[in-house]
C-alpha cells in the first residue's frame, strides 16, 4: 500500500496557520530526541494501538524508536512514513548536514505496517520532522522546523555549518490543531490512495488528565537522561582539554629545561677558559687555543640564541605564513655554486641534478632557499675530506623529491629518530662536537609540514646520510592552501 500526495504541504505552516497557534520553542535535536521517546513510552506503556504519521531523521538511533513501537503494540499499529523521492543537494541553504536531519526512510526491516508516502523532491517538508500520534484515545503532535540558513557574506560573513543547530519545535495534544493538520493531509492525498483514517475519525479535545501526567513525567526522565548524557560527554571532553593542556605545559617546561641547559654549556667553556688565562705561567701557544675557545663558544651561544629566536617566531607565525609556487631550478642551482669554494677546500667532490622540466612546487615564502642551505650545509660539515656529497631532484608523482646526500659520518640507527628534536647535535665521540644549534632540523622540518610536504632520512654510520625532502606539486595543493582558498 503507497499513499501519495497531490498537493504539496508543509506541517509547520499549517499549525501556524490554525487560530491562536501553538507557541515554537528554540530548542536542540537531542530535546527533539527525548520528545520522541516519551511519547513512545508513553504509547507502549498504555498499549495504545494508533496510527503514526512520521518524517524522521534515516539516523538509527531514530528509527529505532518506531521499530521498538511497532514491535511492541503488534498488527494493531499502522506507521506513514513520509519519504522525498529524490536527494537533492547545493539548494539555498542546505547541506550535508541538513540532508540528515530532512530526508526519511523506513526502517530497516520493511513491514506490512509501514506504508510509504511520497513527497516530491522540492517539498516544503523538507525542513520538518515530525511525529502525529492517531487514536480515539490519545492523539498528540511533535514537529521540528530547521529555518534556513544565512548566506555566506552576510552579517558576521559566514555562514552558521553547525549541524546541531537549534530547532524551532512545537509539541501540542490539543485536538482542534491536529485535526486541521489531518483535514489539509487527507485532502492532499491523491484519489487512487488509501484512506488513511476512518472517515468518522476525530481526534478527541484533550486526553485524559492521568495520560498527560504520564506524559509529562516520561518527558521529564527522558530529558534528564538527554541532559545526563551531554554532561557526561561534555566533562570527558572537558578532561581530554585538561589533559592536553597538562601535556602542552609539561612539555613547555621541558623544552625552556633544556633551553637553560644549552645556553649554560657555552658559558661554562667561556669561565673555564677565562679562569685559564688568568694564569701567569700560562705560554703563547696555550693562550691562544683558550683565546679560540672563548671565540667558538662565544659563536656557540650566538647560535643558540638566533636559532632559538627564529623557531620561536616560526611557531608563533607559522600559521599566518603565506605559501608560493618555486621552481628548483631557479634556487638549488644558485645554492650549490655559493657552498662549491667550501666544498674545494675540504676536497669535497659537491655536484647536483636539478632537471629544468620539474614542476614548481608549494613553499612557504621565501623559505625554500633556507631549507636548501641548512640540509646542503649539513652534508658538507659531516663529511670528511675527500668525500662526496649530491643533490638531486626528481618527479615523484603529486610531489617532487629532493635529496641531498652524502658519504660523511652517517648516524646511528638508534640516533635517527632524534636528529628532528630541539638542541639534537650528533657527537660521533664523547668529546668531539660538531657544533650549531641543534635546531636547524626542527626549523626544516615545521616549515615543510606547513605546506603539505615532509623530509626523513636513511643514514648507516660511517657510510653517510641521505636526507629526502617531499613538496607538493600544483597539482597537489596542500590542505592548508585549500582552505585559505575557501575562506
């Protein structure tokens, strides 16, 4: 059995319509929810065999409620169920999230006792959910109203996307509003249909006192189990912001400990060496190596210091920093010569491969030449004389990779998954230090997650390292640029 409708209707606006119209109260779909519910205990409870004129959300945790009906007061119940034959999406004001609370279904397992009842695809019920209880003893109506939505580029200039948006809901068991509700459905419905009531059917005045004290108590205890819900995921996320807030301070002050720390180092190489040359037997040659110290540690805690000061902009900007399209060409090239007389003077065969044709790749202003230099940089201090050290730069499908390796000291395996640490320096012996900051692949590695790309390393000690940069290509714009695009 199908019901059809002729005439298009909207339940909202014809309880508005009525004389002295029921008042719509701003409320959530979780109230919404525990509406439903108390009138189907309420239902149960009484064994009240009615006829159901539903349009709910598809969502199971709503059509269970009129399966746990059905399943309950038997062959004696008859459930409509209002369906939009088509899914349209992209109309003034709807989205995604709309689509779930305005499209309907039956539940999973059909029935003889759902009958479906057609609405076109511009409906006007698109917007409502709706549950009309039918008996000669009881009859109640529940009715949710979405109101559309404002455009983007009005007042606040964004659009409210918040699916749990508040409802305009109307709750009312006065027989005069159902009854002109339906009178205008039975009249829509098409002639070859079914008559869904019998034609002597009124709904009665007002229900019995002891069934609205039921009523009202069932809604009491469903929304309070609505509410004890909500408290309970909310103080779970409440404890989940805590606990990472706790995390976030821990390491805070883990990282200005350790901050503390290697800005002591240098400082205690400084007073050692001014101790020493305060000595008086102390010959040329000995004053000038702690006159050395004092410069490279005194260059040591420049580094510390700038390389502090940068990563600390950088994480406070990085979200802010604007990304360009760069081609490698126009910037490894130019790299490569300016490091060439160092690499000469440690005998150090340096050369690249950098084709033209590559695609240009997204990174944050400015910034891609620094990474070039700092990885470059790396590979000619840690290796030897004599060695040899290769950048080269390839199509990797959405990406290009760019590789920068060496046949220098290598690095530990167990090492490995430090080097991107704040402060890491690789020691290959107790008392040999190559020096900087330790925080240029901290630096390297921020800026790339900021636009889409990545860098890791494979190195086997005392063979060499090979670093690997991945950058997205146009083709594969990353996510932050995506959504600077959409705002």
């Amino acid at each position: 059995m199908n019901v059809s409708l002729v005439k298009d209707l909207s339940v909202y606006q014809l309880v508005m319509g009525v004389q002295m119209p029921p008042k719509p109260l701003s409320l959530s779909p979780a109230t919404l929810l525990s509406l439903v519910r108390a009138q189907i205990d309420l239902l149960i409870e009484q064994q009240i065999a009615a006829t159901l004129w539903v349009k709910l959300p598809p969502d199971k945790i709503w059509q269970s409620e009129l399966a746990r009906y059905q399943s309950s007061v038997g062959a004696s119940s008859l459930i409509y169920t209002c369906q939009i034959e088509e899914s349209r999406k992209g109309e003034a004001g709807e989205d995604k999230g709309e689509e779930r609370l305005n499209i309907s279904s039956s539940p999973s397992s059909p029935s003889s006792h759902y009958v479906p009842v057609h609405l076109p695809p511009d409906s006007q019920m698109r917007r409502e959910n709706f549950l009309m209880v039918l008996s000669p003893q009881f009859c109640s109506l529940i009715l949710a109203h979405r109101p559309l939505k404002k455009r983007k580029n009005q007042t606040s200039g964004k659009g409210n996307t918040n699916k749990n948006q508040p409802l305009l809901i109307i709750t009312t068991v006065e027989g005069r509003v159902i009854q002109q509700v339906l009178n205008s459905i039975q009249q829509a419905i098409a002639p070859e249909s079914s008559s869904i009531l019998p034609a002597s059917f009124i709904c009665p005045t007002v229900p019995q006192g002891a069934l609205m004290n039921q009523l009202l108590a069932k809604q009491l205890l469903r929304q309070d189990e609505i509410n004890r819900q909500i408290i309970t995921v909310r103080t779970n996320k409440l404890e989940q912001q805590n606990q990472e807030l706790h995390n976030k301070e821990q390491l805070k002050d883990e990282y200005l400990k350790n901050v503390c720390q290697e800005l002591r180092i240098p400082l205690t190489h400084m007073k050692t060496a001014l101790s020493l040359l305060n000595s008086p037997n102390l010959k040329p040659p000995q004053r000038q190596r702690y006159l050395q110290m004092l410069n490279t540690q005194c260059d040591q805690q420049n580094s510390l210091i700038t390389g502090f000061l940068e990563l600390v902009q950088l994480e406070q900007n990085l979200e802010g920093t604007t990304l360009e399209l760069v081609r490698l060409s126009d910037i490894v090239p130019g790299v490569v010569s300016t490091y060439q007389p160092v690499a000469q003077e440690k005998g150090i065969m340096l050369a690249y491969t950098v084709p033209t044709e590559l695609p240009s790749v997204w990174c944050v202003s400015g910034k891609l030449r620094q990474i070039v230099i700092n990885l470059l940089h790396n590979s000619l201090k840690f290796t030897p004389n004599g060695g040899q050290v290769w950048v080269r730069a390839r199509s990797q499908g959405d990406y290009v990779q760019l590789e920068f390796r060496d046949t220098g000291i290598g690095i530990a395996e167990n090492e490995i998954p430090k080097i991107f640490e704040r402060f890491y320096r690789v020691r290959t012996a107790a008392t040999e230090d190559y020096g900087g900051a330790g925080l240029g692949l901290t630096i390297i590695q921020q800026l790339l997650l900021r636009c889409g790309g990545s860098i890791s390393v494979k190195s086997k000690l005392s063979e060499g390292s090979t670093f690997t940069v991945q950058l997205a290509t146009v083709s594969n714009i990353p996510r932050a640029i995506a959504t600077e695009n959409e705002l």
